[in-house]
C-alpha cells in the first residue's frame, strides 16, 4: 500500500501540471466516488473487514448471463474526497487549456519561419538593387516599402501573442506549483489510502471493461442448450479427432452423433454407423458416454437390414433413417433394435438421385436441433433443390415443408440448428464453406461464408446436436467434432 500511495502522489501530480488552483475549493458535502455505480457511499455502513487493505482481492467476475461484475467496499473516513475530485476535474481542464497554448507556441514557430523566408527575400531584392547599375525606379521601393510595413505589422502581432503566451506560461507555471502543495497537503489527509484505493476502482473498471469487450466478441458467448436467442452460427472450431470408425478404414462411409433428447439432456449416448459397401446402414454400435467411446467400449451392437446412405440421426431413443430402396423413413427403436414404424415421406426422390456432392445415397437427411426432427430432401417436382420438411416424430408425418433454391447435388452437406438450414460445400480437399442458410422460420434463405477446416477429403455426413450445440462430422471414416460459436443478438 505504501507503494501505491505514492504511485498515487505520483500520478495525481501529473494530473496537475495543468490545474488552475484558484478555483480548488473544499466543499462540506460528502459526495460519493463516481467511478462506478455499485460503490456505496463513503458515509455508508462500514464493513468491518475494509479497513485493511479493502481491494487486496477484488476480481471482476462474469456471472451465468454473462454480465461482468465486481462490488467494492469503500472505508468510512473523514478523507476529503470532493476536493480530490475537484482537482482532478480541473486537472483535465487546465491539461487541455496546455495543449491549446502548446499548439499556439507551435504556430508561431511556423509564422517565425515565414517571416524568415520574407526577410531573405527582402535581403536578396535588395542586393540586387545595390549591385546592378539599372537606374532604380520609384516603383521598386514603393514596393519594399510595402512589404517592409506588412513585415513590422506581423512581427508586432506575433511580439503581443508572444509576450501574452509567456504571461499565461508563467501563470500556470504559479499555478501548478501552488496546486502541488494543495496535492500533497491533501495526500496527508488520505489516512485510509482513498487515492490508492481510487486508483485500484480504476483498474477494476478497465477490468470490467475488458470482460465487457471480450463479451461483445462473439467468441466465449455463452448461449444455454436449447435457446435460440443467438444471431446463428458464426464460426467452426478446428477440427478435434475423437477416433477412427471401429470397422476401420476401409469404412469411409457412414455416420456418427451424440443422442439428442429434450427429454433428457443430461444423458449421454453416442452412435456410430459405418456404412456398409458405402450405401447400407446395417451394423450400428452405441455407447454410453464419451470414454467409453474413446475406449471402443459398447453397450450395444445391433444389425439392422438396410437403411439407405448416411443421412441417420438418433432423437429420444430412435434412430430416423431411410429405409433401403424407398423414399421411407424408418424409425428404430434402440433399446431393442425393432423397426416401429415406417411411412413413406411423400414426392422424395431417392435411390441416389439427388445425393450431397461426393457422398452417394443420401437422399434422404435427416437433422435434429432446438425444434425437433427434420429430414433434408429433394424432390422431382422442386427440380432437384433442397427440400426440408419438419417431420413428427411420433407418427412420421409431415408438419410443414419449405422449398429452397439451392440445387442440392451442388451441396456437399446440410444440417439444422435452431430452425436454419445451413448448407456446405466444397472448397478444396482440406476446407469446406458454410455458404447458404435457410431459415425456415422466416422462410429466407441467406449467403454465408464459414470455413469448416477437415481432415480428409469428404464430410460423409454432419449432424448437429442440440444438447451440446456441436457438429458430429464423419470424414472418410474418422470421427470429428467441432464446437460452434453462435453470434449474440444486439439488443437494439
Ligand atoms: C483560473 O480560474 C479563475 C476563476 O475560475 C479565472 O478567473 C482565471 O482566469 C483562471 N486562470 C486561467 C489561467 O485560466
Ligand atoms: C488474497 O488471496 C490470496 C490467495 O487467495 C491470499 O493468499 C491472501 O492472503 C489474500 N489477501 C487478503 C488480504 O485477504
Ligand atoms: C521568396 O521569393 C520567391 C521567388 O521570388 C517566391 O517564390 C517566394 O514565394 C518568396 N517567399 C516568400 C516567403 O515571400
Ligand atoms: C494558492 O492556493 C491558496 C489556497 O490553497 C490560495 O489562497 C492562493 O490564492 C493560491 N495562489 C495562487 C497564486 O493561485
Ligand atoms: C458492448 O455492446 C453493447 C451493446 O451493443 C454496448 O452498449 C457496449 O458499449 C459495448 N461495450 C464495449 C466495451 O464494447
Ligand atoms: C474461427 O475459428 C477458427 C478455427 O478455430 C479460428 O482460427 C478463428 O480465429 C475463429 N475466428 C473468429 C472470428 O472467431
Ligand atoms: C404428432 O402426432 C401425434 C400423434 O398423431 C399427435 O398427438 C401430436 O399432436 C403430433 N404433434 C405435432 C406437433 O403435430
């Protein structure tokens, strides 16, 4: 504290190199710091603690709605803290009515040159009169004449200006001394480190603002599972490589994903299908949490014939598929591995027509976010654009279609977050872009650009689960995950 003290003497001498001292005048009303609008007033309930170094280990913080926080306890004390901030107010007063009298200073140096320049001219002029012989005429001397007087005139105004700029020089320089002694008589009375403690409330405020800035970044914003009160994806992680599929290389097709529930979104369950002969779902293997995952360890194994190309999901405990050689969707039951229900999705092609770009037979795509169960889809009708219809998972039916204008064998892939469709395609074999989005809610589509960096060459399928908001990329075989960064909404 003792440094800080007179790290505060310091700076608050600095501070007053520029105050006009005569209007420093103490004032009986006890007025509280402003520096931040949490501080209870000086005169105040006293916290016992506070006495000893009361911001020792005061730390902004960042709460669960991501406000940044910080309370502060300010000692009771007879310290004359209006004064101070009078003398900080007329510190920045005076500082700027310095800057406007450096830069006058720095104007008449200019002028100085100038008048420098004339005076050589002059000089030059007139050693040619002298030394050529031509008859002078009247003319020539009216002229120097002229400029002689306009010469004296200015150098008359700049010797007032001049004279008055060392007359204010020599008053503030009064002046500041003066405050010095004011500075350091009220240093004395800070018995309770007041200035230090000011000094440290003004670190605590950069702090908050920091974490406020870092808050409107939109990195590290925290959106709670299942809300959708974000502005949608801004960016994708780097990949992270949880595994190769457990059938092994040769298995470059085939997808996996996190069980998706609302109903129970603390449960943990991770699926993994590796097509076989690049087009059936048949064996499928599900594991209880993500160690066991890592450890290819299993709790079940099932073999299910056939379902269609990669495009499968699992929600609440069934996994959503198409069925082989139809456009049907399937809905298995995975605690016992039997086909409960089964409709066809009306008008959808199928059968590899309208498949992703470089990954055949998934016509049929099915995505589950914040709103449910959705399957991505083309039909003959729509020319071989997108369609997405919002299925109901109890019955199979369709709730409601949107038709976009995105050709979809011009996509590599597709999923659903919150409602939007945003669809990928390829940029070389290492990148792929985010490059359209559909919001069905609004019934718009959209143009975006996120990079999605990969590891291989195709992202066989990509599903996003709302329970941890991540994306579940199966890329020739490997398992990959990334973590999404969602825009916050500014409130307006
Ligand atoms: C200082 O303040 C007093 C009263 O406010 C004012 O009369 C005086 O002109 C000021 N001095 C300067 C140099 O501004
Ligand atoms: C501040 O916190 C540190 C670590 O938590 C502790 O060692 C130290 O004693 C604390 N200081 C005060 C004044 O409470
Ligand atoms: C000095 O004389 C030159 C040439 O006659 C002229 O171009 C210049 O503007 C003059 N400078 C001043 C400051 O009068
Ligand atoms: C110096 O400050 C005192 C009050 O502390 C004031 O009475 C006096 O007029 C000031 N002197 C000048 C030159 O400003
Ligand atoms: C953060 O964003 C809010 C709302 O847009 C704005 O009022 C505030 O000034 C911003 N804060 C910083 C530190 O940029
Ligand atoms: C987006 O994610 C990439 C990959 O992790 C990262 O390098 C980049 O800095 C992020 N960009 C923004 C604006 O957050
Ligand atoms: C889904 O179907 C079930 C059974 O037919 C029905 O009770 C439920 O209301 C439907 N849900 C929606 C959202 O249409």
């Amino acid at each position: 504290m003792q440094f800080l003290k007179a790290t505060g003497l310091l700076l608050l001498l600095q501070g007053a190199l520029a105050v006009n001292a005569s209007t420093v005048l103490p004032s009986p009303t006890n007025r509280r710091l402003t520096t931040l609008p949490d501080i209870p007033s000086p005169a105040g309930p006293l916290k016992p603690t506070s006495h000893l170094e009361p911001f020792a280990n005061v730390t902004g913080s960042l709460d669960d709605h991501g406000v940044c926080q910080c309370s502060v306890y300010l000692p009771d004390t007879a310290f004359p803290v209006d004064r101070v901030e009078r003398i900080e107010i007329l510190a920045q007063q005076l500082s700027v009515k310095f800057d406007i009298e450096i830069s006058k200073v720095s104007q008449y140096t200019k002028d100085i040159e100038l008048y420098e320049k004339r005076i050589l001219n002059l000089t030059k002029k007139i050693e040619y009169l002298e030394k050529t012989s031509v008859s002078y005429t009247e003319l020539d001397f009216q002229l120097i004449r002229l400029e002689i007087q306009e010469m004296e005139k200015l150098v008359t105004q700049l010797k007032v200006s001049l004279s008055g700029n060392n007359v204010i020089v020599e008053q503030l320089y009064v002046e500041i001394k003066n405050l010095s002694l004011m500075v350091t008589e009220v240093e004395s009375l800070d018995k309770h480190n007041i200035l230090a403690v000011r000094r440290e409330i003004a670190s605590l405020q950069r702090k908050l603002q920091d974490c406020e800035a870092s808050r409107n970044q939109s990195t590290n914003h925290y959106f709670p599972p299942g809300t959708c009160s974000h502005g949608g994806i801004v960016n994708v992680s780097q990949p992270y490589m949880v595994q190769l599929n457990w059938r092994g290389f040769g298995f470059k097709q085939g997808g996996w994903g996190r069980y998706s529930s609302p109903l129970a979104p603390g449960k943990e369950l991770y699926w993994v299908a590796p097509l076989t002969s690049a087009r059936y779902i048949e064996y499928y293997r599900l594991h209880e949490s993500f160690d066991d995952l890592l450890l290819f360890k299993y709790s079940k194994e099932y073999r299910y014939q056939y379902g269609d190309g990669s495009g499968a999901v699992v929600y609440n405990n069934f996994m959503y598929f198409n069925v082989y050689n139809s456009r049907d969707i399937g809905k298995l039951d995975l605690n016992t591995n039997t086909l409960v229900l089964r409709r066809a999705l009306p008008n959808a092609a199928f059968n590899n027509r309208f498949s992703y770009a470089g990954v055949s037979w998934q016509d049929l795509d099915f995505a589950v976010d914040e709103n449910g169960l959705w399957v991505i889809y083309s039909t003959e009708a729509s020319t071989g654009n997108i369609v997405i219809s919002k299925i109901n998972e109890t019955n199979l039916e369709v709730i409601d279609t949107w038709e976009t204008r995105q050709y979809r064998p011009s996509v590599s892939n597709a999923f659903m977050v919150c409602g939007v469709l945003y669809a990928t395609r390829i940029v070389n074999t290492r990148k792929e872009e985010i490059f359209y989005t559909y919001d069905t809610n609004t019934r718009t589509e959209g143009r975006v650009s996120i990079i999605i960096d990969k590891m291989m060459e195709t992202i066989q399928s990509a599903d996003y689960s709302p329970i941890d908001r991540r994306l579940y990329v199966y890329n020739d075989g490997y398992l990959v995950r990334h973590d999404l960064t969602f825009q916050p909404i500014i409130p307006a």
